[in-house]
C-alpha cells in the first residue's frame, strides 16, 4: 500500500493536516476522493485523517524515517483517556472533539489555490477565512452537494467553479480574536471562551452558519473582553433577528452572569425594547437556522429555579423533564407558572438535616462499628458536632475523653494481639460484669479501661494451658422416644419441640414442663411422656401459621381479633418463643371447620380467602363494602359468606395479577394505567401489595378484550376506545419515529404503555388524525413525490414549513394541499 506514494510533504507554519494530505494527492495527481483512497486502500480509509494516532499517518511517518517527527507534527495529537473522539492538540490548546470539524469540509478557493490551507477552518467556530477574508464553503453553490474532499478548484459533481464569497473585516473579527487567541497562547482565554458560550446555550455549528448563534459568538467575545457595550449590540441584533420574542425572554441568555454590568446592561436592552421598534437586521444575509431556545439551567437561573422545585413545577404543566432545551413559548409559560406557585407559597423550602452517620476515623479509632457509635451518642457518651456540609464529627478531645473510660474488645485485641474469642473467655472466667447499658452492642463491644488489665493478665497466665477435651453431644447414646421410661438431655428435648435449647430452660422455669431431673453433666433431663403432653395442650407459634394458612402478621391479627392470647412470648415473660394453648387454637383450625358444611351453607372467612387466593384483610374489605353476601350470625368469627358470592367471585371480579397476565404487563403497571383510564379498584387504594387489587369486570370490559366472553355477533369484536398506534402508523403510511416525536414525547397526547405496546385515548386519536389529514412530514412528503427532494425544495423555497404542534414540538411538516398542487403543477401525479 505505502509503496505507492512518490511524495511526503514538510507541514508548514499553521497549516492544517488536511491541507497536507491535500498537497500529497495533488503531486500524486489525485483529483477526486476515490484515487486519494486508492493510493492507501479502500478498507484502510477509516474517518478522518487529522489526528496523527490514525493507522495510515502513523505508517506514513515510519516511512518517513528521519522526518517521521517533522511529519506528525503537522497533525493533532489526542489529548486524554478518551478511545472514542477524544480532544485534539490543536497549536497547543486541547480543543473537544464536537468543536473540531472531522469530516465536514470548509473550502476557501484562495487558501486552495495558494495551496496552504490553515488550521482555523478545522473549529466549527469559524466561519470566515481571516486570511484572506473569505467565507468558508461547506457545499457546492450550485448543486449543493458536500464537499467533504476537493484537490481542485471545481465541484466534482457538476464542475462548476468553486469561489468563496468576500466578506468585509467586520464579518471576520470573530475569527480574527480567535486567531490571536491561538498565536498568544493563551489557553486560559480559551477555556473562558468556551464557558461563555456553554452558559450562552450556543449551538454547536455543523454545514451551515447561523446568524444568531454569531450573535452568541459575538457576547462571548464582548464578555471575554468586559465591553458592555458590544453586549448590548449584540442583544439588540438578537432582539431583531426573532422580532416576535418577548425581550425579557432574550435577556434570559445572560441569566448564568450574576454580574452587576451585565445586569444593567440587560435592564437597558429590556427597556430599550419596550420604548423603541426593533431595528431591520441588516447585518446578516441569511435568516438563523437555529430556533430560539434556552436550557433548563438558564431558566432556573432567571427565574429562581432551584434543582428541587423542578418536581413541583412539573406537575404544573406537560412538559417532558428529560428535555435538555426549551423553546421561548414554553419559556414564557415557565414564568407564568413560577409567579402563580410563589404566589400561593407553592414551592417548600428544601430541608437539610444533619447527617446522623458517623464518620470513619472515630470507627477506626475506636474499633467500634456506626451502630455502636450511634449508641454511644444516644447514651451521652459521645457528643457529636456537625460541620458547614452537615456531616458529622468529633473533637479530638471528645474522643481523648472517651477513651480513658471505655475501651472495645477489638481495639484491645489490636493493641495486645489477644484474639477477641479469649478477651471473651477471660471475661467469662474472671465473672466481669457487662457495663450498665440498655444496649446490648455496648454491652458486646465496650468494657472498661479498669478491668482491661485484668483481662489481659488473665489471658498472659492462660495461654499456655491446654484445653480441657469435652465430648460432644452427637457422640452422646441417643434415646429412643417410643419407650415408656425415657429421660432426655434438653438438647434431644429442643429438637423433639422443634425449637432451640434456651427455650426448653425457660419453659422449665415457667414450670409448663415437669417430670425433670438434674443429670450429673450438670443439665436437665426431661421425660417423654412429658413432651407429648405439652405437644399436646400447647402449639408453637410457627404452626398456627400453617395451620390457619397465612402470613404471620395475618395470623397474629386474626387471632388478637378472636380474642386468643399467647401464654408465653417475648412480650410476655421473654421466651424467644410464642406459645398458644392448643384447647382455644382447635376450634378455628380443626377439619372440621374446614370443610364445607352441608347444615350451613356457605364459607368461613379463612375458607373463602384460601378459595379465591386473596389476603385476609381484603376478603375483609369485600365483606365491608357488599361484595361478600353474610349469612345470618351473631358473633363475627362465626360469620359464613354464602357459597353463590364465592363461586361466582371471578365472573364479576379479577385480580390485578390476572389482568396483568392478560394485558402481558405488571401489577403496578395495570394499577397506573386502569387509573389514568378512570377505573378504581372496588376495594379502593392497596393496603397490602398490588397483587390484591380488585377490579370490576365491566369496567374491563369498555376497554379490554377479556378472555372467555361471550360476543354477541361472531366473528366480530366491541370497538374498543384505545388504538393501537401502530394502526396509525400504517393507516398514514407514517413512521414510528416522527409519529413519537409528533405526538407520544411532545406530550401532546397521553399514551398508555402496556408493556412493549402503546396506545392511544379515542379522544387523542381524534387529535392525532386531526393533524395527519391536513399535513405530511418530510418523509411522507418524499414518498408522495416518488424521490427525496423535499428538503431541497424547502431550501430554495418551492414549499413552506409550518409547524401545527406549536408550543408542543418544534417538528416541522408541511401543508398536504400546498404539495399536492405544487405536485400537480409540476407533473409529480
């Protein structure tokens, strides 16, 4: 490949690396793109070539030899971490990668036929030669194509003669500051540039010049150099460029300058504005191809807008919240709205509460975990202070204070390099009571520094000593139940009470076990007999949760509403274990009251919820509100629920989880969009989950096809009052993206999401066609004309814009009467 090029050329004094490449192709005598690629290989000519990292720069320099250097110079180096468009070394300024033109050409024909082109046209801010005080083209004058690549002074496409247009020094003083900028090297002038403009809302150019943004361009550099003057100039040209903005609208622009001359100077354009007409622009040739907006962070400047009203003025009005720029229209209702909210006092101050975490260096000080230190703190062992940024910490002295009096088990372990089991053990042995706190991690993790030299002392002297082997209790014989006489150790007795060790103590001392004996390990022994007449006469909390058939919170409530007590419980006497008398439990739980009488005909409360799979509390709230027919009885836990409510429950009702199943989406989504339909469970706002949400049938019905129902007429199905946008897509011949844009993230209509599908109100259709019957986007445009010139027809003003979503989108269409005239007149039908 690089044994074909005969010519490597020496970079001159500011020039640009695609002038380089361009010299290279002309002595090779490359006149079009394609023979320029052939010198290096097609599938080698990957972006653009100005970056000097590129494969074919790199091998063009080896091949250079002693002048490899000298020929990379005259490319940018890249600048940071970034492997994708990373920023450029340009003159000795890092410059990002979306102010730099790759591939987009700016042609001036006497930098071409001088044949030095200079790196300034590579900055999308420059739109005007300095040198030679021409204008930079981007396509050709006369057929309009792009011209990305040109080693010759004609357009390659229809040869006509490319010349740059003069321009005067006033329409290249931007370019010209810019250009001194670089040769002074002051980077910091730069960057200033740069933030003026990002706090401008300036539009990063791409093929064509805007003229407000040069009006950007220009109030930067009047910032840059403190002329208030040429801000107002520029202001006032602004003003004349969108006639029908209000002026306070854009002097908003200048809202992210809290200085005091630029706020006099704003104050006088707006009354500048109000006084006199705004003046004909006369300055710029071309209309600005950018429409006025303003980013969400001018607008909370000008209006006073902190991060967290942002929420409470959404709700206010139907706006996207993940739009990045805002058009005047909706700047103006902005201002609107903030006046009606701070009128009412709408917006909350935010509160700022103080951190209640503790900081890292007292944990690692004091070897003590947050928990712990929040402890101490509320014991009035530690007082915390509270710096400017709300966190919290602790005076040096505070902590000195502490640590004279306490001291952690970890910290001693740390500093003796005893390990904490032994601390432990020696505690144990040497009978050391836990300090006198009701939290049981200071208690675990705290002693004092009195007994800390005991500790230690204790643990020097012992760790020699062997331990003493015990045997352990799996090697013990194990009894057998099914003999008459047996006496078991407490371990064997936990497990046949299927419970832990430290609840069979505590029932032994509560006296509900008898029979006992002191075995000579030191334990308990407990007879059989003994432990299956417990079993019998009482039952452990775990299964009367399966026995009633519900969760825990459920079973506690039912039976608090039965009026069963437990006899033992952490509440009661602090057994870690819940005991209730099986005599009381029986009734509610035997088979019998399971099953389905034939005397009385119908339902148990606990039967009708495990029939229909719904919570206790919502078979409840059926009851309350109707739903649930009642049989005649006096007292509420015998109440029957007629057999006819329960079996023909799911013919009138569904679940949220069934329709979820139907609609193929979620619980809470089904839960969202029945209510932006109108539609209200029965049993009113989740109390529990999502998952017991009731809902009516019929109210389905107006909206949804239900399985298994029956239709009148076969073979034909209810209208339905949502439509599916997809059906709009293909009745319009129109596509997805324009019609998102048009109508579903514009906000002008309200769409339904039901998992991949989204659908439309019968109310937002009618808008929705509304719009498609009387106008056409530019695709639509393109397919009615059988060829894609809509866009060139606009530009030399055959057809006119118009923008109906006003105030919603900015997207533009066009009249569908205009272009099926113009259609006609022309032949196109």
């Amino acid at each position: 490949m690089m044994s074909r090029l005969l010519f490597i050329p020496k970079p001159l004094h500011e020039e640009s690396p695609t002038s380089i490449l361009k010299r290279m192709a002309i002595m090779h005598g490359c006149t079009l793109r394609s023979d320029f690629m052939a010198l290096f290989g097609r599938t080698c000519f990957n972006g653009s070539l100005i970056s000097r990292s590129h494969p074919i720069i790199q091998e063009i320099s080896k091949r250079t030899s002693a002048a490899g250097d000298e020929f990379l110079s005259g490319f940018y180096e890249p600048v940071g971490a970034l492997h994708r468009s990373p920023s450029l070394n340009i003159a000795g300024f890092s410059v990002n990668a979306d102010m730099i033109r790759k591939k987009d050409a700016a042609y001036c024909s006497e930098c071409c036929r001088d044949g030095h082109e200079y790196f300034i046209k590579d900055l999308k801010l420059a739109s005007y030669c300095p040198y030679h005080l021409r204008k930079y083209l981007s396509r050709c004058p006369n057929c309009q194509v792009k011209l990305n690549w040109h080693a010759v002074d004609e357009c390659y496409m229809c040869n006509h003669p490319l010349v740059s247009p003069p321009c005067s020094v006033e329409d290249a003083k931007y370019e010209q500051n810019l250009l001194n900028i670089f040769r002074s090297g002051d980077t910091q002038k730069f960057h200033q540039l740069l933030r003026y403009l990002t706090d401008l809302g300036y539009h990063v150019e791409r093929a064509t010049e805007c003229s407000a943004n040069r009006c950007l361009l220009g109030i930067a550099f009047a910032l840059l150099e403190d002329d208030m003057i040429g801000v107002s100039v520029h202001l006032k040209k602004l003003k004349s460029l969108h006639p029908e903005i209000p002026a306070f609208i854009i002097a908003a622009k200048l809202s992210l300058f809290p200085y005091l001359k630029i706020r006099d100077g704003v104050r006088d354009f707006i009354k500048y504005s109000s006084n006199e007409h705004a003046e004909k622009n006369g300055s710029f040739k071309t209309p600005p191809v950018h429409s006025f907006s303003l980013t969400k962070r001018q607008i909370g400047a000008w209006l006073g807008i902190r991060q967290h009203y942002w929420a409470t003025l959404r709700l206010e009005i139907s706006i996207r919240p993940y739009k990045t720029r805002y058009n005047w229209q909706h700047a103006q209702m902005f201002s609107k709205k903030v006046l009606i909210i701070k009128l009412r006092n709408g917006f909350t101050k935010k509160k700022i509460s103080n951190s209640e975490r503790p900081p890292k260096n007292a944990q690692e000080k004091l070897q003590l975990s947050a928990e712990a230190i929040k402890s101490a703190i509320k014991h009035h062992l530690l007082t915390p202070k509270w710096g400017k940024n709300h966190k919290m910490y602790f005076d040096p002295q505070e902590i000195e204070n502490f640590s004279k009096k306490f001291i952690s088990v970890k910290l001693l372990s740390s500093q003796t390099k005893i390990p904490t089991n032994r601390i432990r053990r020696a505690i144990s042995r040497l009978k050391i009571a836990p300090l006198n706190f009701e939290s049981s991690i200071l208690r675990r993790w705290l002693i004092s520094t009195q007994t800390s030299p005991l500790i230690v002392e204790w643990c020097n002297k012992t760790e020699k000593q062997q331990r003493k082997f015990v045997q352990s209790s799996a090697a013990l014989p194990q009894p057998n139940l099914a003999e008459g006489e047996n006496w078991l150790p407490t371990a064997i007795a936990a497990k046949y009470l299927n419970t832990w060790t430290q609840v069979v103590r505590h029932l032994i001392k509560l006296g509900l076990l008898t029979n006992i004996r002191k075995s000579r390990m030191g334990g308990y022994l407990i007879e059989a007999r003994t432990l299956k007449d417990f079993e019998a006469k009482y039952v452990s909390a775990a299964e009367v949760y399966k026995l009633l058939g519900c969760s825990r919170g459920n079973a506690a409530k039912l039976l608090k509403s039965f009026g069963i007590s437990p006899l033992t419980g952490p509440k009661i006497d602090h057994n870690p274990h819940t005991f209730y008398s099986r005599e009381k439990i029986s009734p509610y739980t035997s088979m019998g009251d399971k099953l389905l009488s034939k005397k009385n005909n119908g339902y148990t409360i606990l039967q009708a919820s495990k029939k229909l799979q719904i919570s206790l509390s919502t078979t409840l709230n059926m009851i309350a509100i109707g739903v649930f027919q009642l049989e005649n009885s006096e007292r509420l836990i015998n109440h029957k629920i007629r057999c006819s409510s329960v079996d023909t429950f799911y013919k009138n009702y569904a679940k949220s989880t069934t329709i979820a199943c139907w609609l193929k989406t979620t619980p809470p989504a089904i839960y969202k969009i029945l209510s932006s339909l109108g539609i209200n469970p029965v049993t009113g706002t989740p109390a529990d989950t999502y998952s017991q949400i009731i809902y009516a049938s019929k109210d389905i019905e107006k909206y949804f096809l239900i399985p298994d129902q029956q239709i009148i007429h076969p073979g034909e199905k209810p209208e339905l009052a949502l439509t599916h946008v997809r059906a709009l897509w293909k009745k319009y011949n129109i596509g997805s993206r324009s019609f998102g844009q048009l109508f579903l993230s514009s906000g002008f209509t309200s769409p339904i999401r039901i998992g991949a599908a989204t659908y439309l109100l019968q109310n937002d259709v009618y808008k929705v066609e509304e719009i498609l019957n009387k106008y056409y986007t530019f695709s639509q445009a393109d397919r009615y004309l059988d060829h894609r010139h809509t866009s060139n027809l606009i530009q030399r003003n055959k057809l006119n814009v118009v923008y109906p979503l006003n105030g919603y989108s900015n997207y533009p269409m066009i009249d569908k009467i205009q272009l099926q005239d113009y259609a006609t007149e022309h032949g196109f039908v």
